[in-house]
C-alpha cells in the first residue's frame, strides 16, 4: 500500500508540476525562464542539503531523548549558515551579472531557507514512525497548493515572482500539516548534541554541494559561456524527463531510505532487498524514458510551443542518462545506511570536476553537447555506486539475474515496437504521432508486463515491506524511554562517531527478531512468489 500511495501521490504532482512548466513557458520568455532557473539554482542546493545530514541521522538513530531536539538545532544553525553564505552571492549578482533579473530573484528566495529547515525536520520526526501514505498525503497536499498559486499568478502577470510564490505556499503548507499530523511541537531540548550531529553531517553536506554541481554545472557553464536563454533551454529539457523520471525515482528512494535506515535502526541485515525494489520501479521507469525519447520530437514542441523545439535532442538525451541515474534512488540509501558517506564523497567529487571540464569544453558546440557530457560523468557515478553496492550486499549472479528477468521483457518490448513505427512511418508527425506511439507502448508494455506479472507484483509488492514502526512513542523523554525498551542502543548508535553498526543487546535483539520473524528476513525473496501480502 505504501508504494501504492507513493506512486499514485507523485504522479499526481508531476502532472501539477508539468502543468506550472507549460504555463510558465507560456507566459515568460525563454530568457525570463532561464533567469529564474539561475537564480534558483543555488536555492536547490541549500533546500536539498536539509534532507541529508539532520534528517538522515533523526531516521537512522535509535530514540533517546533530546534526539530530534539536536537536529532541529542543526538544521536552525545550516539555515542560518546557508543564508550568511547566500547573501555575497545575491550581492554579486546583482553587481556583475547582465541580467538583473537573477540577482532580485536570488534575494526574494533565499528567507524560504527557514521554512524549509522546519519543514524537513518534521518530515523526518513523520517518517520514523514509517508513515509513508500520511507524508504522501501530505507533500500532495502541499504540491498542490504551490502549484495552484503558481498558475494562479502567472496567468494574471506576476511573472517569475508567481513561481517564487510557489515556494513559500509549498513549503508553509507542509510546516502545518505535519505538525498536525506528528502532534510533536518545535524543540531544542538536546541541543547539546548539535555540534556531533553536524559532525557527522559534514561527509552529506559536501556530497549534495558535489551533486549540485554535477546536476547543475550544465546550467551554470551554458548561462555564463553563452546565454541565460541557452540555460533556459536545457533546464526545460531536464524538467519534462524529471517530471517523468520523478514519478518513480522520488516515491523508490523514500521508501527505500525509510525502510532500510529503519531495519538498520534495529539491527537488522537487509541483504539485496534494494534490488527487489528496483526491479518492479525500474520496468516501469525504464518504459517510460523510451516512450518519451520516441516522442520528444513531437511531444516538446506540442506541450511546450514551437520556440521550444531545440530542446528535443536535449530531452533525448535526458532519456538516457536518467535511466542510469535511477539507480541512485536506491544505492544511495543502501551506501548512507551503512555509513559509506566518506566513500561516496569521492565518487562526486570526481564526477564534479568532469562535469564542469565537460561542459567547458563543450559548450562551444551549445546545449545538446553539454547535456551528453553532463550525462556521461553522471552515468560513470551511478555505475561506480552499483558496483559499491553489489559487492557490499554481496549480491550473487542469481539476484542480479533476477533484475534483469523482470525488468527486462517489458523495457525490450517497449523499445522494440517504436523502433519498429519509427522506422515504418518516419513522416508521421503531430498529436496524432504522439498518441499512435503512446497506445503502441501501451499494448506492448501491456503484453510483455502479463509474461512476468508474477515477478512485478513480488516487486511491487515488497515497496510496502516497511519494518514495524514500533511503540509510538514521540521523541522527547517519555517517547525515548518507551522506544529504547523496544531497542535498546548497545554504546554508539549506527552512523555515529565510533560506531561500527548495531551492537550488544540491540544487535543481538534485531537479529533474534529477524530469526523468529521469516516474513521479515532480509534476504532476497524469488520473484516468482509475491512477498506475503503482496497481491497475487
């Protein structure tokens, strides 16, 4: 039911969002866009740094009283931080940049920062109880109430400031739902511990301003080594193969990094049960990244307008490399579950430093250059953190066998039939292209999805294999107490500073737990038998 929910939530708001992107490229020019999409960037990176750190350490640590106290205290102190370091830049922007435009929307957007800090919180005091439908329902909540305003004000002249409206309203939406739903109040009762929390954010926090740069390098290059336009064009392609890619990706990765930070919370070996999760999502996404390189050429200018029409090579090549980077959704979680931070931080910052040389040496030769250099380091990241992930899982050739035994028939028979229309009826063009390939895909995905319905339903169905969520107990004293009867930590908890893993009373507790409950064992099950309680 859980990945149920996460599926349908976020398909729910890329159609929200895919709608404020038609809109928005609608209504502003492609230089206004590209405007907002630089001075928006560096608030992407600040707003993904609360989602690490803090909050993975709240969802990984055993309860104990002042716990989420230290890292709200945490996330207070990044806000500040981070808005200290944004001030320069705004400054800056508004100085040396010819577009004056980037800098006022940099300024408008960098309070938002303290929203965000509480927001994350509270998601990660939400997601410790493993109540993955209430966050669904909640984010939607808030995603659509961004999106309305977002359209609202575009449509009656606000411009840019309509999507920096979208933040707030999101973000606000969030803080109040939340609250409600968790019942637990603002605290920094424990704010002694902030300084080790923050230490042992400092691997995660450089990650994410390494990933910033090998996601977003592209943009940066092309705006300063031609045009904020050009920089529009290429932040419009990524946004139509996101909105796809992010129906999957997004849902994959939370109930992955929820349900294995929390077995990992008690002690429990999760095996390869990451590919079990990726097998059934990745089918699925992989589907529809071919769908959507089939139909870029038609389908881009179509939704988007005619002046958008050189972003479809872009958006091609977007295709490609996002089907490697859905690996991440669930081998980063595996790798910050076992504390492989350092590890992975050495992996991005290599993949950083391609990106930016890339682009450099390609931007000459305008976006689509870029957008396959770009695609190549970030290939090189994904694959590099699969191999990390194999040989720490110790997946054998059967479990991997067994991705490609389900992930495959229907990715290869999607691809096969437009490959076959493409080159059958290569003048077609227009809507009505656009549905003959979307109903073909349809019926072959179809087709091929009931030869190996057995094996996506054990997959799709083990999304909702959450862990028990345990007393529900909050976090202050009583809460703690309450929780630590449950799993007593044993010296340092998983991921803190000295700690090895899950040890003494609690390791010894989850794995006698594991032992007398086979439906939880960790070990891969065969996707020929549906996980119990999966349907079929």
């Amino acid at each position: 039911m859980s990945g149920a929910a996460g599926f349908a939530s976020r398909g729910l708001v890329q159609v929200m969002l895919f709608g404020v992107t038609i809109v928005a490229t609608r209504v502003l020019s492609v230089a206004e866009f590209g405007a907002y999409a630089l001075g928006s960037l560096l608030l992407v990176v600040a707003r993904q740094l609360f989602y690490v750190g803090p909050y993975e350490y709240l969802l990984k640590m055993p309860a104990r009283a002042g716990l989420a106290g230290a890292c709200l205290a945490a996330n207070l102190v990044q806000s500040v931080v981070l808005a200290a370091a944004l001030v320069p830049v705004w400054l800056a922007a508004r100085l040396f940049l010819a577009e004056p435009m980037v800098g006022t929307i940099l300024g408008l957007l960098i309070p938002s920062l303290f929203p965000v800090a509480l927001a994350a919180w509270y998601e990660a005091i939400l997601l410790r109880t493993v109540r993955v439908r209430r966050y669904y329902a909640t984010t939607l909540a808030g995603d659509t109430a961004g999106a309305l305003v977002a359209v609202i004000l575009l449509l009656r002249g606000w411009s840019v400031a309509a999507l920096v409206a979208q933040a707030y309203v999101r973000h606000l939406v969030l803080i109040v739902l939340y609250a409600a739903a968790t019942a637990q109040r603002p605290t920094l009762s424990g704010r002694g511990e902030t300084g080790a929390v923050l230490r042992w954010s400092r691997a995660r926090y450089l990650a994410i301003a390494l990933t910033f740069t090998s996601t977003y390098g592209g943009d940066f290059v092309l705006g300063i080594s031609l045009s904020p336009a050009a920089t529009g064009l290429f932040r419009a392609a990524s946004r139509i193969v996101t909105a796809l890619t992010d129906l999957f990706s997004q849902p994959l990765q939370k109930i992955a990094q929820t349900n294995l930070s929390a077995a990992h919370a008690r002690g429990q070996d999760t095996g390869t049960r990451w590919l079990t999760m990726l097998s059934g999502v990745g089918a699925l996404a992989w589907a529809g990244l071919v769908t959507l390189a089939f139909t870029a050429r038609d389908l881009v200018p179509f939704a988007l307008g005619e002046k958008w029409v050189a972003a479809v090579p872009v958006v091609v090549v977007f295709c490609v490399a996002r089907g490697f980077s859905l690996l991440d959704a669930v081998t980063t979680a595996v790798l910050v579950c076992h504390d492989r931070q350092r590890a992975m931080l050495k992996v991005q910052g290599l993949t950083a430093v391609a990106v930016i040389a890339l682009a450099l040496a390609t931007a000459p030769l305008g976006a689509t250059a870029v957008a396959v250099a770009v695609g190549l380091a970030t290939t090189a990241m994904s694959l590099t953190y699969w191999v990390m992930v194999v040989r720490l899982s110790r997946a054998d050739g059967e479990a991997l066998l067994g991705l490609v035994r389900t992930a495959a028939p229907p990715v290869g028979a999607v691809a096969g039939v437009l490959a076959l229309l493409a080159w059958a009826v290569p003048q077609h063009h227009g809507s009505g292209a656009i549905l003959l390939r979307l109903v073909a895909a349809a019926g072959a995905f179809g087709l091929a999805l009931f030869a190996v319905r057995h094996r996506m339903l054990a997959a799709i169905g083990s999304l909702g294999h959450l862990p028990p969520a345990g007393p529900p107990g909050g976090l202050g004293p009583a809460g703690a107490a309450e929780m630590n009867s449950a799993c007593p930590p044993a010296g340092p908890g998983p991921g803190a500073p000295g700690a090895t893993g899950a040890t003494g009373a609690a390791g010894a507790a989850g794995a006698a737990g594991a032992a007398a409950r086979p439906d939880q064992r960790p070990a891969l099950r065969s996707l020929e038998q549906p996980a119990p309680g999966s349907p079929g």
